[in-house]
C-alpha cells in the first residue's frame, strides 16, 4: 500500500492504492519517456518516472542533466479490471506495456513504493548519497562506465577522488559525485 507520506512526495490525489490497483512497467520509445508520461497522464493514468542527476559532456562543456535512472521505462498505476489498459501501447510515446501471457505484468510489491521514498520533491533519486572514503563504487557513464573502485577522498559537495585499478595498477581521478553510484553487498 502506498502510504501518505509517499503520496506528500510524489503529490498524489489519493493516498493509497486502491484494492486492486498496482504499479506496472511501461517500455517507451527511445527518449521519449517524458512524452509517454505526459500523455498517459492526459488519459488520467498515474505514472511515475523516477530520474537521477547525469553529468554529460559536449562540445567539451559539462552539464548536469535530470535523466531517467531507468531509460525506456516508467511506471504506471493500472486497475486491469477498470482500466483500459491496452490503450497504453497506443501512446504517443509508448512502445508497449510489459505483458506476459497475454496481461499486463504487475511490479513486485515495495519497489516502486521504495523508489518514491528514495527520491526528493523533484522525484530525483541521488545514487551518490552516504559515500565515505574506502566505500566501493560504481562509475556509471563516460569512459570508465561500469568500472568499479574505492572512494579515496570526498572533495566537496560534488567532487570525489577515486580510485581505479586499471591495467595492473591503481590510477586516481577526480570524477562528479553523481557519476557514481555505491556497490552493495559485494555485487559487481
């Protein structure tokens, strides 16, 4: 069940779901998942597009982005018994909705409720968040993308030095905190 504090976060009209509503997945076309949430949310579905900060670069300048944190889908609120749910995959927007054996595959409970709660007001959930020096990281975009290393040293809000093993030795880089995400439980 969704609670109310979920709800104050992500602004919702209800507090809760109803009995037999859930959260789905929705796969949308390349970059488009802004306009899939946009007109979802014109046919009165509720949806939800949890996104993080990415660093990119371009013509040599670096800017911070709100991107989705997972590109191609989003969530959506479906009761399969009232809504017209197959009018989703003729979106403008939408590629299809996850669907297996004919219906629509309903997210395991908590996830998405766990998302919303990991987010701030702007539904921007922060991967960076409580690392420490000698913490194991990710490196999520850019040439060392899905290299992982150590935290050596935070400099600053949105600075951190890591360190990498690359090619036999460890090699130090200053990289944006919001490049990075931490490494649980020993998983690569």
């Amino acid at each position: 069940m969704l609670s109310k504090s979920i709800s104050d976060r992500w602004g919702l009209v209800s507090q809760k779901l109803a009995p037999d509503e859930r959260w789905f997945l929705v796969y949308t076309l390349p970059k488009k998942e802004l306009h899939a949430q946009l007109y979802l949310g014109l046919q009165n579905f509720r949806t939800y597009l949890p996104r993080m900060r990415k660093t990119i670069r371009h013509a040599r300048k670096l800017s911070t982005v709100n991107a989705p944190l997972f590109p191609r889908y989003l969530f959506i609120v479906l009761d399969l018994t009232r809504d017209p749910w197959l009018s989703v995959s003729n979106t403008i927007g939408v590629s299809s909705l996850f669907i297996c054996d004919g219906r629509p595959l309903p997210v395991p409970e908590g996830i998405v409720e766990n998302l919303i709660l990991a987010a701030d007001g702007q539904n921007i959930i922060r991967l960076d968040d409580e690392l420490r020096p000698g913490q194991r990281i990710r490196v999520l975009n850019g040439p060392f993308a899905d290299l992982i290393g150590l935290v050596h040293r935070l400099d600053g809000p949105e600075r951190v030095r890591i360190l990498l093993d690359i090619m036999g030795g460890a090699v130090s880089f200053n990289v944006n905190r919001s490049t990075l995400a931490r490494v649980h439980n020993n998983l690569t």
